[in-house]
C-alpha cells in the first residue's frame, strides 16, 4: 500500500493518490472523515497488474482519517502518518496529514 502527496501551488489542495496491490480483490475504496465514512464515495480503480488506485482531493492544512475497504474488510493503511484509536470501531485508523 502506498500514499503519493501532490500539493498545488495554486489553490490549498492536496491530490492524494493511494494505491493498494490487491491482486484477489473485486473492489477496493478508500473512505474517511472527508467523505462521511461513505463506503461507495470513493471506489478505487483496478488496473491491470491487480493493484487498485485512485486520487482524491483534500484540503491542504488539515490531518484526516481513514481507511481502506477490501472486499468488505476494512484495512489500515501500513505507511500512514499515523494512527489514532476509534472508539466506535475499536481500532485504530490510519491518519493522513497534509
């Protein structure tokens, strides 16, 4: 799994790109506080050699959490900036600062 941070210099935006190699998988997404924990928000793009990838906006100045969902299970993110404990899912979620 990996995260790409691309800042622009001209707006206060940050593209995230995560890419998670799930060869067995049928569906990846990427869900967080920028989107409500919506699990259809974000779907992730399966490309050829099996790893799922995709580039979400986020404001620039702020840390958020979340998670991956592969098929169903969610997973953290093992290069995360951080993890913080979630009381209402008794684990930890993976932290992006930015």
């Amino acid at each position: 799994m990996a995260i790409k941070k691309q800042f622009l210099k001209s707006k206060p935006v940050c593209k995230v790109t995560f890419t998670v190699p799930a060869k067995e998988a049928k569906e990846v997404l990427v869900v967080g506080n920028w989107n409500n924990w919506d699990a259809k928000a974000e779907p992730l793009q399966k490309l050829k050699n099996g790893t799922f990838k995709g580039t979400v906006n986020l404001e620039s100045g702020n840390s958020y959490e979340f998670k991956y969902v592969v098929d169903g299970q969610w997973q953290n993110e093992e290069q995360a900036d951080a993890f913080v404990w979630n009381e209402f899912a008794a684990s930890d979620n993976s932290v992006i600062n930015l």
